[in-house]
C-alpha cells in the first residue's frame, strides 16, 4: 500500500456526500474530500492537503458520472462561486442527502440513537426563493480586458480580499437582479473605490438587498467607510424607475474592521424602509437589520412545524429565545396561553412588539436582552413556570452559561431550531445530559442549491 502524498493524482470512488458538500472517497486508508464529485461517481483527484488521517483534494476530472448529476447547472458562476454547491444535484437528491446528513450527524456527533426522524419538509421554491442578499464591494480585473474595475459580488470561496463579480443571482427575485445591475453601473459612473480589508481603507463596502414576496417591495442599504455619498438622490430616482416596488434607500456607515454587513451609523434615508411579509396568515414587520428567515415560503412551513410540535395548550408558557421579529413565538401564542420572546437586538424587538400589535395577539411579552441575562428578565415577566422552551440560536449555536440557563427552567418540552447540525448536536449533548432525551427530528429544507439545512429537534424532559 503506498503511502498517500501531496500532488498525487489518484482514482476513487466516491461513497458519501459530508456536510459541506464534499464528495467523500477512500483511498489507501485515507479518507479523501473531493468537492464537486457526487456519490457514485469514479473521479481523478489530486491531492492538495494531507492530514493525519485525511486528505483534501481538487477534482481532476470525473471518469464515471453520477446518473444524478446535472451537467450544466443553470448558474454561470456555479463553480467559481462556492454559494451553490449542491446545483449539480436535482432538488430530490438534494434533500434526501440533507435529510440523511442531519440523522448522521445527530448519531456520530450528538451520541444519539433511538429518535423519530419525519421527512424533510421541502422548500416549495428551489430557485428565486431568498429575500435578503448581502454582496461586497471589490476591485477585480475585467473578465473582458483585463483592466481593474469596480464589481458587486461574493467572496471567492477562502478568500476574504478577492470578490467574485455576480451578475445576478438565480437565489434572488429578479427585481433583485435589475436593483443590483443599476446599483452596480450607477457606483462606476462615481467613480467609487471600493474597501480594502488588507488595509481597511477605501469607500464602498456592502450592499444588503431585501425584498417582500407578499408585497413585491424591496429596499437597500448600501454600507460605505467614511466618505460623501455623492449622486445619491440621482440613484434613488434610477431605482424607481428601474426596479417595481422599490421602496427604500438606506446609506450607512461601517467603521469597524470585520467584514460584517452591519450599520453603525446611518447617514441619509430616503422612503420606508420597513417591509411586510405575511406568513401563515401573520402579518410581519421587517425592519432593515432585523433577522428573519430568508426563504419566505419556507419559513411558512417551518413555523407551522415548530408551533404544531410543540403540542400547546391554553395553559402553556412557552419561551421562544433568540425569537427575532417575533415568527416562531407569535405563531405559538395563538395556542398558549402566553408567550415571552428574548432578542437582543432592540430594533428586532420593536419589530416583534409592533407584529403583535398589528395581529392582534395580546398574550405576549417581548424583551430586548442578551443572553443570558434575558433568561433572568424571562423568568420574571412568566408570572410562573415555562411549559416549553424554543430556541433558535445563530449558527454558532449556544454558548455553555446561556445553554445551562435554559436547562435549568426545566421545561417538560424544549424545541430546538438549527441551521447547523454540528452545532445542533453538540448541543443536543448537552440538553440530554441535562435531563432530557430526544423525541421528534423534522428536517427542513430551507436553503436549496445549498448544503445548508434546517431542522427541528423536540425533546422532552425524562422525568415530564
């Protein structure tokens, strides 16, 4: 058996598809990532990264083709772009990998056995779906003449300084495609620079896009370093004419050094910049930082899911932590009898007030608090014991304190929401070793084209 190296082209045979969307192969003892390469297929990979028990490699050629594979997926920068990974796979496909990912992960990672897995809940839009996007700024050479010029796209997959331009986006609304082209054409006629993060200098920085599936509106925020807007007027006037529904124009200003899309100062505002989306017969207020779900039809069938789970009453106390704009806890409360919400993000709370108020849902508390000392406010504003517990953390999933904090409410039902299953397992450790022992796991497909998944775990308390 001769000893795998760096630079080796070697032939394998691809078993599985890891979370991520690599293919995964065996070779010589090795396990093999190859990305691109689909279970079934014989591939030529070289090797480009050798671990200890592990190798990383780049596809070579495929000498056997999946009878899955999509040979020309439809977006033109499918595999340059790193965002849409799983375009080469039908939806079908698609969701019965997430669906398999999601039950492995929970029974290597989260040391799970004996659970109930439903079938995953499909995304009613495969493409077109998302209503927010998030594009940075970057100077590139033209694919064209090769000179330097400004572009509005992704990150190159590894890459933090290097932007990948995107002409439109087969995720997005196509008013999102005509907002980014005239958003795009307007800034090179100004002449703008766009941002360095080697150096942190230079003007343009994000453009965050978002749109309503109910409404057809969409608004901007276009986030710069310190400078002069100039011409803004002149590209709110180009927006309005050129893109159906458009609404708002937000100008921010970000001075910190993370590449994160986030306002720390806005500067100038034209029109509303607060969208509606309706979900499941709720009417929902969305400010322009707040979270919300960015498949609108399927968080319809993930909110449905997470209150039906739950198994509410007319005297449950649930607390929905992390609860956003309020979605997962208003849909809740028309079946509890009372529901406090806990967000730290205080613009996201007025948001989740106001959406109450404007469905008429009167049996609500929302509190603007980090963890975990929102678990404290909680307590206090219950009035008694919470019957359930939903949460649903950022990808990172739970830090250690504020994951204790919840367990120590010990709600007889506590619902877990994760965009991550490595993290949803390791913290579903976590809860079980805290009492409570896994009943139900409902995949949902949320992000299709993607590697990305959601899913619903409910647990019950051992001794409920």
């Amino acid at each position: 058996m001769s000893e795998i190296r760096k630079n080796d082209l070697v032939t394998v045979e691809i078993q599985d598809l890891a979370y991520g969307g690599l293919g995964v192969a065996r070779h010589n003892g090795f396990v093999v990532f190859v990305p691109n390469a689909l279970p079934g297929e014989r591939v030529a990979a070289r090797i480009v990264k050798k671990k200890a028990n592990h190798a990383q490699a780049v596809l070579e050629r495929i000498e056997q083709a999946s009878p899955h594979r999509i040979a020309n997926p439809p977006c033109p920068v499918y595999d340059r772009c790193g965002g849409c990974t799983w375009q080469n796979l039908p939806h079908e496909e698609q969701t019965r990998w997430k669906e398999k990912q999601v039950v492995d992960t929970l029974r290597h990672l989260g040391r799970q056995e004996a659970f109930e897995t439903r079938p995953i809940l499909r995304s009613p839009l495969a493409f077109r779906y998302r209503n927010k996007m998030e594009y940075s700024w970057g100077i590139e050479p033209s694919e064209r003449h090769g000179a330097p010029q400004l572009v509005l796209g992704f990150h190159k997959p590894g890459r933090f300084d290097r932007i990948l331009p995107v002409p439109a986006c087969l995720l997005q609304p196509e008013a999102l495609d005509e907002l980014h082209a005239t958003l795009l054409q307007w800034a090179r006629e100004q002449g703008f620079g766009a941002h360095d993060p080697r150096r942190h200098e230079g003007f343009l920085r994000h453009a965050v896009m978002r749109y309503s599936f109910t409404t057809g509106e969409s608004i901007l925020l276009l986030l710069t370093h310190e400078g002069e807007l100039t011409s803004k007027e002149q590209l709110v006037e180009r927006l309005r004419e050129r893109v159906g529904g458009f609404k708002a124009f937000v100008w921010g200003i970000n001075r910190g050094v993370a590449d994160v899309a986030r306002i720390e100062e806005e500067r100038w505002v034209w029109g509303n910049p607060i969208l509606e989306e309706e979900v499941n017969g709720l009417r929902f207020e969305i400010s322009p930082q707040s979270f919300f779900q960015t498949n609108t039809a399927g968080a319809a069938l993930l909110y449905a899911k997470v209150a039906e789970l739950a198994e509410l009453a007319a005297d449950s106390r649930l607390l929905d932590a992390y609860c956003g704009t309020g979605a997962i806890g208003l849909h809740c409360a028309c079946q509890a009898g009372g529901v406090v919400g806990v967000e730290m993000v205080t613009e996201a709370i007025w948001n989740a007030r106001r959406n109450a108020e404007r469905n008429g849902i009167d049996n609500t508390v929302f509190l603007a608090a980090p963890m975990p000392r929102g678990l404290e406010l909680a307590r206090c504003a219950a009035g008694g014991a919470f019957s359930h517990v939903v949460i649903d953390p950022p990808r990172g999933g739970m830090d250690k304190r504020s994951l204790a904090g919840l367990i120590d409410l010990q709600a007889p039902t506590f619902l877990y929401v994760s965009c991550n299953p490595a993290t949803l397992a390791r913290d579903i450790v976590t809860i079980c070793e805290g009492g409570y022992v896994i009943d139900v796991v409902q995949p949902v497909d949320m992000f299709p084209q993607t590697y990305h998944i959601e899913t619903i775990v409910r647990l019950r308390r051992r001794d409920g």
